[in-house]
C-alpha cells in the first residue's frame, strides 16, 4: 500500500513539473561524451553538475571544455580578447562537478548518463538514481547500443525515462537522436526535444529500435567494408579512399570505424546481434587500424 502511495504522490508532483523546461542537468560520466554535452549545454545557459568517480577524471574533463572553449573563443571573438575571456568564465561558471551522483541527482531537471556500455552498469546506476531524484526528474541515456526500455527497468519512473543520443565531438555535431520507449509520456519526450533544441540541436525522433536511425544504416555499412576486406576485394586504405571521393563521405569505413572506436562498434554490433563481426573485431583490432588519407 504504501508503494501505491509514494508512486501515486510521484504522479501527481511530475505532473505539476510537466511544463517546465529543462534548466538544471547532471550529468554522469565526465569522459569525452559527457564533457562535450556538458560543454554545450553550459554555453546555451544550463547549470550542469559533471559527475565521475574521481577527481582527477573530473579535472581532465574540465580542462578539457575550457580548451575547447578557448577554441571557440578564439574564432568568435577574434579581435575581442576580453570579450572571449569573458564568454569563457561564463560558459565555466555553468559548471559544477562532483563525485558524489547521488547528492547531484537531488536536485536537478534531467539526469543524462554518459557512462561505460554495459547494460548492468547502468541499471545499477539509475536504480539507485532512482531512489533519490525529484519525482519530476527525468531520465535519459547517451547509449548507442542499449535498448532503453532495458536500461529504464531498473527504476520506478518508466514515464519520465527516455534516449538522448548525440554524437562525437558533440560541439560539432548538430544531430541528436531523441528516443521514447512504448512507456515514455509524451510530456517527457516533448521535454527532451525541447532540451536538444535547446542545445542548438537539431533532433529526430527514434523508436527503442536496435541502433535508432544513425546506427541501423550505419553499422551494416561498415561491416560491408569488413566484408569486402575478408574477402580480398580491396585494402582498407583503397576502400577508404573510394567511399570518400566516390560518395562524397568525410571519412571511409575503416576511419570511422576506428574514430567511432572498436569497442564502442562491437557494443552496438552485440546490440543488433552481428556476433560473427563482433568476434571479428575482436580478433584483428590491430590490424583495422586505418591510416589518416589526407
């Protein structure tokens, strides 16, 4: 009876929240995802808490966003010194970090997890998130691989629970993939929308789908190329070479893969249950690594 109830108050206190935006984010994972979404959203106005497990990661993260912001600083205020130094020290004002997730969950609008990819890990994390975040408090996944409905199991919050997935280096890159699983309210999904264009992204929506959109077309595409390598059919310096001058592409497969990194394609290949190139890249990492192709 009493879950009944604490569930029932929970219902009734995100629904007066419902219409609120997104103002205050903690995020968890200060690696070069985590400090790329904090990153952004620090310089669109949000209060970000970057959480890790220790401190020194959590200096490397933060050293790492001013570097990239003195960049941008460098670009944008290219005869103002002074007015570059001062969107610096504001954009690093929005920043807090912490090692402590639970206390940062607290009090926050949007709990967003840019951790390692492993299903147990982040179960383990947003179940004890769970326990101690506002009852407004929505959650959100950074994981390319992961279904969220399994990820989001783990809480009590099955409705205020959905994907967020950007994409490497986010301050670049424009897209987010916004991902609602069969039990995301529709309020929390409109609230994530709102969130990545608030960021200056452009969203799309995504079903709970093995690998959303981005992955679903892209991962095949590299394992073709690996295909193609096996088999003889070319060196992954002349495949590389023909995607990027025949199809117009940045980069080939083999560049991709390795700027994507192979552990990260081997979790969203196991995710989309491509086990025979999982195993492959396991066993001949060394020899994938492709060479810059000026």
């Amino acid at each position: 009876m009493a879950f009944v109830t604490h569930q029932g108050i929970r219902r009734l206190s995100s629904s007066a929240f419902r219409n609120a935006a997104i103002k205050h984010v903690t995020i968890i994972g200060g690696g070069l995802m985590g400090a790329g979404i904090a990153q952004v959203a620090a310089t669109t106005g949000h209060s970000v808490v970057l959480v890790d497990t220790n401190e020194e990661i959590l200096k490397k993260s933060t050293m790492g966003i001013e570097g990239s912001l003195k960049r941008v600083a460098k670009k944008k205020f290219a005869d103002k010194q002074e007015a570059g130094a001062e969107f610096i020290a504001t954009v690093m004002a929005n920043v807090s970090t912490s090692t402590d997730a639970m206390s940062a969950a607290e009090s926050t609008d949007l709990v967003l997890e840019a951790i390692v990819e492993n299903l147990k890990i982040k179960q383990g994390l947003f179940g004890a998130l769970d326990k101690v975040a506002p009852a407004h408090t929505i959650f959100a996944s950074n994981t390319s691989s992961l279904p969220i409905t399994d990820i989001a199991s783990s809480t009590g919050r099955l409705d205020r629970f959905g994907g967020l997935h950007f994409f490497n280096p986010v301050p670049m890159m424009k897209l987010v993939e916004v991902i609602g699983t069969s039990a995301t309210s529709q309020e929390t999904f409109d609230s994530l929308l709102a969130f990545s264009k608030a960021l200056g992204k452009t969203p799309v929506s995504c079903k709970d789908t093995p690998g959303f959109i981005v992955n679903r077309l892209l991962v095949p595409y590299m394992m073709e190329a690996i295909r193609l390598l096996e088999r003889g059919h070319g060196s992954k310096e002349d495949i590389d070479i023909a995607m990027k001058l025949g199809a117009g592409y940045p980069m080939g497969p083999f560049e991709l893969l390795d700027y994507v990194g192979l552990d990260t394609v081997k979790f969203i290949i196991d995710g989309e249950r491509f086990d025979r190139f999982s195993v492959f890249l396991q066993t001949n990492h060394h020899n994938l690594m492709a060479k810059p192709i000026n």
